[in-house]
C-alpha cells in the first residue's frame, strides 16, 4: 500500500480468509476503446466529430461547443489526430437496498466517448463502466483515492497513448485520449472537485457575484412553516 495501511483487517485465529477494509472494482478503458477501433461497425464512427459538417451557431454534437474548440486550440498536437478519444466522466451513487433502513452505497463511475455520433455516443454500449465503489457510507471526499487507477490510466492514455490497430485504414497508429469534462449533480461535483458545495461560495462560476443570502430567525420560522404546510 502506498500509504502504509494495512490491507486487510486484523483477524484472530488460523486458515480464515482476511476480509480487505475497502473493496474496489476496477474496469480498464484502454481495451474497450481499442476495440472500437477493431470493429468494422464503429471505426468508421470515431472519427465522425472532427468530419461532420457543422453549422455556424448551431450546436448539434458536442464538438461544436466552445469548450472543445478551445481545446483544440490549446492542444493542436492532439487534435490533429482525429482518431484521439474524447471522453466525458459521470458518477452517482445509490442504495441498492433502497432503504435506509439498511444502509448500503454504490456509486458507478461512467466514462463516454464523444467521437461518436450523438445517436451512438449516449447508448448504453458506448457508456462504459470503470469504477464501482461499494460501502456502507458514501465514499465522500475520499473518491479521489479510489478513483486512483483511473486516473493513472488516463493520465497514461493522454501521456504516451497506445498502439492500437484501425480496422477502417487498415494500420496502427498511436492512439491518446483526453478526459473533457464532468457531468455531475452539485453533491457529486463537490466529492470529485473538492469543492465546497454549500454556502455562499457553492457555485464555482458565480463565486462572489452570486446572490445568495442566509434567512433570519424569522425567514428560518416561516420557511419551516411553510415545509409543515406542504407536508401536509
């Protein structure tokens, strides 16, 4: 362990199995987007972002918002590879049980490949699962760790890349991929970013221009009067 801990907690007596303090199940993406490239049926697709005809002041793909043109324009190297994936992350986690009387969290980390056609890159077998972190209590702040693996897989892929053959040209070619963004709800965001998510700095954007108050003692009275009201 990087940290020193030890893996497993302490158990007394023999030939019993050690029971691991955290549990982690980890998918590589690096295969599956190489495997894109092997299928006849979606090689041909990968490059669909950078060949479409687009529309000035239209935004039909992800490719043409700002923030990916500003990406090509910082990173000219990787995007004169069309072929280089662009991926986008979303994570959210749920009780399996679906009640609180028994406590159980599971958050999935989810990774897409926005080279695709937007009918193909929100389908189900485009969206490819990395992380599956399981408790009894939300991950929290700590996901970073946990998200430990991806991380050095992408960094990896946006590094050095790797050698993957294009069934489409018939040739290898060094493939990359760069993670653009984040979609997530504001809890989810403030876990992956560390960032404070609540008070009056909780939106990243507005920061201090925002128009956020705190409610008196008698504002506080009235907003609770008004939930009793509701619930009834």
């Amino acid at each position: 362990m990087t940290c020193g801990h030890s893996r497993y907690k302490p158990r007394t007596g023999k030939g019993k199995t050690p029971v691991a303090y955290k549990k982690l199940r980890y998918f590589p993406i690096t295969p599956r987007l190489q495997r894109l490239f092997m299928s006849p049926r979606t090689a041909e697709h990968m490059t669909w972002h950078q060949s479409h005809d687009a529309v000035d002041g239209v935004m039909v793909h992800h490719s043409n918002n700002k923030a990916w043109k500003h990406f090509n324009s910082v990173h000219p190297h990787f995007s004169a590879e069309s072929r280089n994936a662009h991926l986008g992350l979303c994570t959210d986690g749920f009780n399996l049980f679906g009640s609180f009387t028994a406590p159980y969290s599971c958050w999935l980390v989810i990774l897409t490949v926005y080279n695709l056609p937007l009918g193909m890159c929100i389908r189900s077998e485009f969206m490819f699962l990395s992380t599956v972190i399981t408790g009894l209590s939300s991950p929290g702040r700590n996901i970073d760790v946990c998200l430990r693996p991806l991380i050095d897989e992408l960094v990896q892929l946006w590094s050095s890349g790797v050698l993957t053959y294009d069934i489409s040209r018939k040739q290898n070619f060094i493939m990359r991929a760069a993670l653009m963004w984040t979609i997530n709800y504001f809890p989810a965001y403030g876990m992956l970013s560390d960032w404070n998510t609540h008070g009056k700095l909780a939106c990243p954007y507005c920061m201090e221009n925002n128009k956020a108050f705190t409610l008196t003692n008698r504002g506080k009275d009235f907003f609770l009067l008004s939930l009793s009201f509701l619930a009834t």
